[in-house]
C-alpha cells in the first residue's frame, strides 16, 4: 500500500507490503531511513533547516523543518524496534530550485543542519540525490529497503 508523506509530514512503517512515498523535493529535504533487520523504515519530508526560526510552528509541525522533524523521525523508527547501528540512511532533495540568485540557500542549509543530526547520531548517508536545480520524488519500499529518486521522467535507485 502507498502512504504519501506530504510536505512537513513523515510516516515510519514495518509492513512488508508499504511504499512511502514523497513528491516535490525541491529546496526541501527528504531522508529515509531504513534497518534491514527489523525490516523498519521512515520517510520524512522537511521543508525549512532551524525550528527557532519560528517556535510556534515549530511546536505545532516540528516535520516542518529539520532539526526537529529529523530528530522526531530517528525516534519513531527506534520506537519501532530499529537499531542505530544498522539504520540506512537515504538523503533528497535540498536544490536551489526557487533560488537561482543563490540568496537564500535554503536547500543547502536544510542538507547542511541534516547531515549535522546524522553524524551526531553517528549515522552516515549511504546514498543521496542532492543540489542543483531539479524537483525529485523518493519513494522508500519497506519488503527491501530499496530507495528510488524520480526526476524528469526518470526513476533510478538511490
């Protein structure tokens, strides 16, 4: 069954026969997360780097932006039974999309500040799909843990 995870939104998963799935990843960052073992995975889609930004949406959305919305998914899938130490992680998204003149960098912090949760919770990136100027959609499958990217017509494994 397909789950869409829209935008500041994450769903985790333990069901063989799940697909998570997230659209439009532009500037925004989108990190699956997945243990082969307990066969537990996440899908997240985050679309500003730092909650103190705007505390009060942060509170009421914290999938909304990284710091928290990546914190909040690491603990559901440990919730779920996953182990730090197997986790597979899968990054997307954070392009310059809607900043051409390069004012912003809103895609590049959001990667920035999730790769900074990532090495403090001593996990690595296995695979990402990141920068330049394209939308992409991630799709996690929960039976294996394979991860796609589509962009521009075009599907590949992440």
């Amino acid at each position: 069954m397909q789950h869409v995870v829209g935008i500041s939104d994450m769903k985790v998963s333990n069901q063989a026969s799940d697909i998570l799935i997230t659209y439009s990843l532009g500037s925004c960052v989108g990190l699956a997360l997945y243990d082969p073992v307990s066969m537990v995975g996440g899908l997240i889609h985050c679309m500003l780097p730092l909650s103190k930004t705007d505390p009060a949406k942060a509170q009421a959305k914290p999938e909304m932006f990284v710091d928290t919305g990546a914190t909040r998914l690491l603990q559901a899938v440990f919730d779920m039974g996953a182990e730090r130490k197997r986790l597979i992680a899968k990054v997307a998204g954070a392009s310059g999309l809607l900043d051409d003149k390069g004012l912003f960098k809103i895609g590049e912090r959001n990667y920035t500040v999730l790769r900074k949760i990532l090495w403090k919770n001593n996990i690595l990136i296995a695979s990402e799909s990141v920068g330049g100027t394209i939308a992409r959609t991630l799709s996690l499958y929960m039976d294996t843990g394979r991860t796609t990217i589509k962009s521009g017509g075009q599907e590949v494994e992440l």
